[in-house]
C-alpha cells in the first residue's frame, strides 16, 4: 500500500506553471499507487497568525476559525508533504504563507504531525538561481522546525509566462518523481 501525500500549493493563479508541476507530480504518486491530498492555500480563506499563544499546550489547533481547519486535518492524515509554489517577491505567494506561519500551532505545541517527509518545488520567471536562495533557506527551516526529513528543493526557473513550464523537462521530472516521492 502507498502513502498519502499532501500537495499544497501556493499558486493564485489556477492552472499557472506550479500548478502545472503539481498535476504532474500527482499523476506520477497516484499511478505508483499512493493516495494524494491537495490543498490550494492561495484559493482558501486563511487568515494570518496572530502570535495569541492559544495553541500552546494544544494539539495543534488553531482557535482562529477558517480554511486552515482543513488544513489541519490533511496534516494529521499525510505521510509525506510536497510543496508545489511559484516565487513572489523572494517568498512564498500571500496565501501559502498565511497557512504555513499557521503550521506554527503545531510548533508551539509541540504537537506533530503525521508528515515524516517533505519535498518543495518552486517555480518562477527569475533564471538566476540565487534568486531562489531566501525561500530555499525558509523552506529548510520549517522542514526542519517541522521534524519533516527534507528530501530536497527543486528550482525551475525562467518560467514567467502562463504554460512556460511545458516547454522544459520539468513536467516529466516532476511525474517522475512523484513516482518514487
């Protein structure tokens, strides 16, 4: 039997490059039979955290009510967790930080979560590397601050333009990969 892999993605833009890598990856998880979940938290009402203190000594909950309930619940169900986002501004879009600063419930709980493995994928329109290098560096830390094992990052850059991402071999990598995630 295979895992349950949570997919969440940063994009607002439905269907855009990230979103175009995830279906991709999705396709390779499922058809090497494992159970996928999919959050769009660029699509979801999530507000930010507001450093209340509540979750302390919780299970990791939030008590602000909203669309990371959900969130929560994938979470407490998935063995794995592969990040599919383009890049904003050197950082992850607004609606893919708001849910992850919200992962801090568990942190500060010191609840975790069923996720032993993570995997984050980015994309974007900047084909300088280093670009990528303050998102990389956050990810591995809330991988880190996660106890998730990091499997890695992966930087698809030069891809601005809607449907970009088809003419690279990052489509079939990422099929690929979701294979053996």
């Amino acid at each position: 039997m295979g895992k349950t892999i949570l997919v969440l993605t940063g994009s607002p833009r439905e269907g855009g490059n990230s979103d175009q890598l995830a279906e991709a990856f999705i396709r390779g998880a499922c058809g090497a039979g494992n159970s996928v979940l999919r959050y769009n938290a660029a699509r979801k009402q999530i507000g930010p955290c507001i450093g209340c203190q509540s979750c302390a000594g919780g299970n990791g909950d939030c008590v602000a009510k909203d669309d990371y309930a959900e969130l929560v619940d994938y979470l407490r169900r998935a063995d794995a967790i592969a990040i599919f986002t383009p890049i904003y501004w050197l950082s992850w879009p607004a609606g893919l930080k708001a849910a992850i600063d919200r992962f801090y419930s568990f942190y500060c709980s010191e609840t975790q979560t069923r996720v032993k493995e993570s995997i984050m994928v980015v994309c974007g329109e900047a084909a300088d590397l280093s670009f990528y290098d303050p998102m990389v560096k956050t990810y591995e830390m809330t991988a880190d601050l996660m106890h998730w094992e990091n499997k890695g990052h992966i930087i698809v850059p030069s891809v601005g333009e809607p449907g970009a991402v088809q003419q690279t071999p990052a489509i079939a990598g990422m099929e690929k990969i979701g294979t053996y995630f």
